[in-house]
C-alpha cells in the first residue's frame, strides 16, 4: 500500500483505555476501514488532512512522529509497530528510529 492511501489506527495501552479489548493493538489499513479494526480508537494518516496535503518528506516526518507516540506514550509494542508500518511501501525497511525522545527543557 502506498503511504498517501495508509490510515494508522490503534488503541492506547495506558489510561483511560485500560478497559479497552483492544488496547495495545495496532494496524496499518485504507479507507473505508475494514470491520476487523473499527474498534481501534485512534486513527491518523490517510483520514488526516495534513497527511494528505504532505508531500513524501512530510509524511515522513508526520510517521516518526505517529512511531514516537505508539510506542513511548501509548505503549504499543515496539515489534507491532514495525510489522505494521512495514506494510506501507515506501516504509518497507522502516527508516524510523524508535529512540525514546530527550525531555524538552521547560
């Protein structure tokens, strides 16, 4: 698939969705969402309008930012993570570091 036509979507796995039967869950799909994954509460990419106004470069960034936030703030397992975006095209080899990210100076 190709990365202008992927919608990133998952569930958190800290509060308030630990509750959730789908909590810590990840996939990579296109719109319309199939069935199998509309119970995943977060969603960017494709049904984003900065995703689809990006260009190449842009999306790239927008995605090392969507793989910061799944895994160190939302605790999705670092493996999910890559098998999912490994399944867009132009992110096949995953060029994203999964470095957790230095603390911004207040």
């Amino acid at each position: 698939m190709k990365a202008i036509d992927a919608m990133l979507v998952w569930t958190p796995d800290r509060a308030p969705f630990e509750r959730a039967r789908s909590k810590g869950k990840v996939a990579v799909v296109t719109i319309p969402e199939p069935p199998a994954t509309r119970e995943l509460m977060c969603s960017v990419g494709a049904c984003s309008l900065d995703w689809t106004e990006a260009n190449d470069a842009g999306r790239k960034e927008l995605m090392q930012g969507y793989v910061t936030e799944m895994i160190h703030h939302d605790n999705i397992p670092e493996a999910a993570v890559r098998q999912e975006i490994s399944k867009i095209d132009e992110y096949s080899n995953f060029p994203f570091s999964t470095a957790k990210p230095e603390p911004e100076d207040e």
